[in-house]
C-alpha cells in the first residue's frame, strides 16, 4: 500500500475519532462542569457588535464584543450569560470538522431574535480551547446580493 494511502487512512481515522468526541461532548454538555469543558488557557470571543447587541446574561459589553483568556475568567463570563443562552438559542445546524464545531442558530433576546453563531476548536484531550460567540448581521448579504440582482 502507497505512504500516501496510509496517510490519508490515518487521517481519516484522525477525523472520524474527533467527530465522535465534539458530538459526545456536544450531546453530554448539560452532565459537564466547566472544567470538564474548558481548557486551562481557553481563550472565549463575544463578537455582538455588528447587530447592536451590548448586554447578554449580567453582562455589560463594552463596545458589543469581548475576549477572555483563561479558564477561571471564561468560566466566570459563560456562567453570567449561558442561562440566556440555554433559553434563547435555537440551533438548527452543526457543522463539524476534524475537532472544529460550529453551531448555527438563532438567538432570542428580549423581543428581538438575531443569527448566531457558536464556533467551538477542541483539542485532542476533549476540552474546549477557542470559544467564539457571534451574532451575524445578515443586511450586508442581503444587500449585496439585491445588488447583484438588479445588476444583472
């Protein structure tokens, strides 16, 4: 059998075995602590800005966006917003690769509900080291593309 074969099997493997954690975990997130979740040097994105969102959960963000390093400090800020979180995300699509996980979805805040985003990087020990959660402002698209149409 060619290196190359061999290669591309072990990688295969390598794939299929992340898959199954990100889902185990995915599917086991309400029976795990943070600490079981997180990473020691975990680093967690709010990214809000872009549909004017300044506050979730207790949390008061300057500017609409946030970054947080460290477990105790992530630990610190997913627990004043997840209850909002858990309550207002509807999530109508996983996307996973290797030990990347996006979820898409959207999110209700009050009265108003925007696109969201949750991207998730796993290490190879299960534990999450990249968090980012973003809202998506979907009127530059929709602009662009009644651009393109009345273009053509």
């Amino acid at each position: 059998m060619p290196t190359s074969d061999v290669a591309r099997q072990i990688e295969a493997i390598e794939l299929a075995r992340a898959k199954d954690m990100a889902q185990h975990v995915l599917e086991n997130w309400d029976w795990m602590t943070w600490n079981e979740l997180l990473t020691d040097d975990v680093v967690l994105s709010l990214r809000l800005a872009s549909v004017g969102i300044s506050q979730i959960g207790d949390l008061h963000l300057a500017g609409g966006n946030l970054h947080v390093d460290g477990r105790e400090d992530v630990k610190r800020v997913l627990k004043s917003i997840y209850g909002d979180i858990k309550r207002g995300l509807t999530v109508t699509t996983e996307i996973m690769s290797g030990y990347d996980v996006a979820l898409l979805g959207n999110m209700l805040l009050g009265a108003k509900s925007w696109p969201m985003v949750i991207y998730m990087e796993f290490d190879k020990d299960t534990k999450i080291k990249v968090i980012t959660i973003a809202a998506v402002d979907l009127q530059p698209l929709a602009d662009s593309i009644r651009s393109a149409a009345q273009a053509a």
